[in-house]
C-alpha cells in the first residue's frame, strides 16, 4: 500500500496520508493537518465506482402509426351522445320497460300470494330494472328537448 502526500491548504504543509483499502466505495476521505489542525479532503486513489449493468428483461417491438382520424373526436358521456343514439335509446327504453310491466306485475302477485316460499327480493329486482329502462328512455327524451330548445 502506498503512501499519497498532499499539500495542507491552510498552512501549506505536506501531509502524508494513508489512502483508503482498494475496496472502498467513497471517491473522498477528509483527513486532519497534524501541523494546524485544519481538515480537507482528498480524492481516493483506489476508489472505483460499481459497474452498471443494463439487464433486458421482456423485449419486444411495437409499431405505431400516426393516422388522422377522418372524424372529429369526441368525449363520451350523456350529453355529447349524437340525437340518434338518444332517440334509439328512448324507443328501446319505453319498448323494454313496457314488455317487462306485465312480468314484473306478475312477480308481485307471486310474492304477496306466498307461492311456495317466494322471495319477494325478486320482484324488487326486477322492478328495479324496469324502471331503470323507463329512466334511460325518459332521460333521452329530456334531451332531445333540450337540444331542440323545446
């Protein structure tokens, strides 16, 4: 192991230090002037710094193609839906809901006549489907008029 001298900022004289083990993972050590008492640093010699290593794991290629859209973008959402997807939705909305009034009106009967054990959380089901259908018809409705300023 060898000797490194270095001149003492503050006094200006030499300083005999020991450097670190080649094993040290610190660029710098401080050391201490034995004439002033004044501390500095100086570069480690042995010092290297850990190897980096580039590690793939998954590879793989992906082309991407930058194609402008012939239609004009645009957010989802209830209010930016085009009039016939409101109009589709009231039809459907009111032809659904109707089709299901006389089952659901059926479920009730079952339940309040006690038909072999009936769990009443069924008709409360579907009568809650139900209405939703007539919601989502009765939503797109209001809409329409809204855009027509109705």
């Amino acid at each position: 192991m060898s000797i490194q001298h270095t001149k003492c900022p503050g006094c200006g004289a030499t300083v005999f230090s020991q450097p670190a083990m080649s094993g040290s993972n610190r660029p710098e050590s401080t050391i201490q002037c034995e004439y002033c008492g004044s501390q500095f640093r100086v570069s480690n010699p042995n010092y290297r710094p850990d190897p980096v290593v580039h590690t793939t794991i998954n590879t793989y290629t992906t082309t991407y193609r930058n194609v402008p859209d012939s239609r004009p973008a645009r957010s989802s959402g209830w209010s930016n839906a085009s009039d016939r997807e409101h109009k589709v939705a009231r039809i459907l909305g009111y032809i659904i809901g109707w089709l299901m009034s006389p089952f659901v009106l059926g479920l009730w009967i079952a339940a309040f006549m006690k038909v072999d054990d009936f769990p009443i959380m069924i008709p409360a089901m579907f009568t809650g489907i139900m209405l939703f259908f007539f919601f989502i018809a009765s939503r797109s409705g209001r809409e329409l008029r809204r855009r027509r300023g109705v």
